[in-house]
C-alpha cells in the first residue's frame, strides 16, 4: 500500500516538473 502510494506521488511529481519544463521551453 505505501509503495503504491509513493510511486503515485512520485509520478505525479514528475507530470508536474515535466509540465513546468514544457511551460518554459
């Protein structure tokens, strides 16, 4: 349960930073 969790936070934090490169390029 919390591995699950975590990845999910991970990949949400990853869509963000991704998104945020995006904005800037």
């Amino acid at each position: 349960m919390l591995g699950r969790y975590i990845n999910i936070l991970h990949i949400n934090g990853f869509l963000r930073v991704s998104l945020r490169l995006e904005a800037r390029w």
